[in-house]
C-alpha cells in the first residue's frame, strides 16, 4: 500500500513533456477566462461611469403649470431622505442681470438652490457661483472673477469652473445660489446607485397631485442592456464551467496517452484507485501554477488590450472564476480518470 508521501514523490517524478503540455494549456484557459472577465468587467465600469456622469442617477421634476412653481423647501428636504445623495432646484425667477465688466453684455445666469450643482458636479462647491468650462473659455469670466451688476457695481465672486457638465445651464453659463425655499421651475435629484430606480417614486411624493412631471433625466434605450446588465450577462455564461471541461478535456486526453504506463503500476498490484489518486496529484502539481500564471497572464493581456491596466475592482471575481475552472477540472479529471483505466492489462500493454 502507498503511503502519501510516496504518491507525492511518485507524482512528482512522473512529471513529464505531457504535463508540460497539460500546463500550458491550463495556463491558455485560465487567461482567457481572467482576460474576458477583466475585460467586460472594465468596458462595464467605464460605460457605467460615463452614464453617471451623463445624468444616469438623476431625476427631474418640472413644475407642470408655470405659474405654480414649485416649493424649493420641498425639494431642499429631499436631501436628508434615505437613498437620495442630493437635492437642488432652479429657481423661478430669474436672477439679476450679471456682467463681466461694466457695460458689458448679460451673461446666461441661472439661480440654483445650494446642491443643485452636485446634482450632475459631485465635486461642485455647496451654495456658489460657479461658471461653466465652455463660458470660462472666452476669457471674460473665470475662477475668481467679480461679477458687476448693470450699475457696475460688484455683485458676486465666481467660485469654481465646472469642466464638465450634461447641462447647459452648468456647462455654459453662470450659476448664481438662491435661498432653499426659493419657488423653483425645476427639482433635481442625485439618487444612490441603489437607489436610482426610485428616484421618481421620491419626487412624485414630495410633489403629489401632478403640480410636476417627473422623469428620468437620462433615458434607457428599450431592448438596450446597461453596462450592469451585460456584465452580469458574461458572468452567468459561466467562463469557469467551460474553462473547467477544457481542461478536463486536455488533462483526460494526457492519462489516455500515458495509460500503458499506468498499466505498468497495476501490473505490480497497484489498485485502480491509487492510479487514480497518483494521477489527481500529478494534475494538482500542474493546475496549481497554471492556474496562478493564467491569472497574471489574463491580468497583463487585459493591460495591453486596454492600455490602462487591469481594472482590480474586479480582480477578485476574476480570480475565483480562474481557480473554479481549475478545479473543476481536477474534480472532473479524477471521477471521469477511471475510464482511463478500465481496460484489461494484457490489452493495455499490447497497445504500446
């Protein structure tokens, strides 16, 4: 009878071209599978940032009537609410008229309560005039600019430059703040991630009875998946299934070659299931570090495809994918190995 550590020598001396071979192309399977995760995972990232920065989270309220504006202290108190990151408003009225210098023309200004312009700007300060990337490019206005009223007096400080914006009164036009509970045209609102889906039911609750119409700020595009939907796609496909049965497959194929000289161990009494055991070993000492290069080299292919590195946010998904397919491999390997191994002796050897 073998003891183990006699089978892990044993194991250990029979490695040979075939499990070279075996390696490597474990190694392949597992790249792939890291590679297709990394990158569908990544495009879904980047396309799900940019939908965020378009507005994705956002939702809208516009007062139905002109004349009945809505309550800005409404909207205001969204803020607080759970699943809303903030809330902000247009007002009503417009502001005063504002210029770059005396005698110069009215700018586009547009008042907004204080976090409406984190509502599309995450990083846009809370209650201040801002200027749009587009305005500030002219030359008139800039951070730190001082606004002049039509008497040329000076009125107000720009703040910040918003580089980038899906709204024009943001992106191409001055931005002034007005009390909470100003009337307002319009209410925005930034919802949580988890929360987005909800954001209408939030605005028709703090304007009930139709004084608004509430939407998305972006729409979906029906029959179009979002980048979370795709990516969710790829993983239910199960990469780690079909990388497992290729590598079942190969490492089957590998004890179908060597099967005379697994005869050999039975011909000296050894039971079919310690040719067996012999067999998985061998197959761990060749998936355990084909499996770990198939990471990094999924890794470094995914680098050189996107040019931007690896997105590690998903590194762990990817990984537990790489070392599924390994074991499912091994696991498949040693119930399936006893096929290998079923013929007689005296046929075996005769093949050789």
């Amino acid at each position: 009878m073998w003891r183990p550590d006699e089978l892990l020598v044993e194991a250990r001396r029979n490695l040979g071209p075939a499990h070279a071979v075996l390696g490597v192309l474990s190694a392949l399977v597992s790249a792939a599978v890291v590679t297709l995760l990394l990158l569908q995972g990544g495009a879904a990232l980047h396309q799900e940032s940019a939908r965020r920065a378009a507005g994705a989270l956002v939702w809208t309220a516009t007062a139905s009537e002109p004349s009945v504006p809505l309550d800005g202290a409404a909207c205001t108190r969204l803020t607080g609410l759970p699943g809303v990151a903030v809330s902000g408003g247009v007002a009503a009225e417009p502001p005063t008229e504002l210029r770059a210098f005396p005698g110069g023309s009215p700018l586009p200004v547009t008042g907004l309560t204080g976090g409406a312009a984190q509502v599309f700007v995450p990083s846009a300060p809370w209650a201040a005039a801002t200027v749009g990337a587009e305005l500030a490019a002219l030359g008139e206005v800039g951070r730190g600019s001082w606004l002049v009223d039509a008497a040329g007096s000076r009125a107000v400080q720009v703040t910040e430059v918003l580089d980038a914006a899906p709204v024009s009164a943001l992106s191409s036009g001055l931005t002034v703040p007005v009390t909470s509970d100003a009337p307002l045209s319009a209410c925005w609102v930034r919802m949580d991630p988890g929360a987005a889906p909800h954001g209408g039911d939030v605005l028709v609750g703090a304007f009930p009875d139709g004084v608004a119409s509430v939407s998305p700020y972006l729409r979906d595009q029906e029959g179009v998946l979002t980048p979370v939907e795709r990516w969710r796609s790829t993983v239910h496909l199960q990469p780690w299934a079909v990388g497992g049965a290729v590598i079942a497959a190969t490492a089957l194929l590998a004890l179908w070659a060597r099967r005379t000289e697994l005869a050999v161990y039975r011909t000296f009494g050894t039971p079919r299931s310690v040719v067996v055991a012999l067999a998985a070993v061998e197959l761990i000492f060749v998936l355990v570090p084909a499996a770990a290069a198939g990471v990094l080299l999924g890794a470094a292919a995914c680098a050189v495809v996107t040019g931007a590195g690896a997105p590690w946010d998903l590194a762990g998904t990817a990984v537990a994918q790489a070392a599924a397919a390994a074991s499912t491999g091994v696991l498949l390997t040693v119930l399936l190995a006893p096929l290998t191994v079923r013929q007689r002796l005296t046929d075996t050897l005769r093949d050789r």
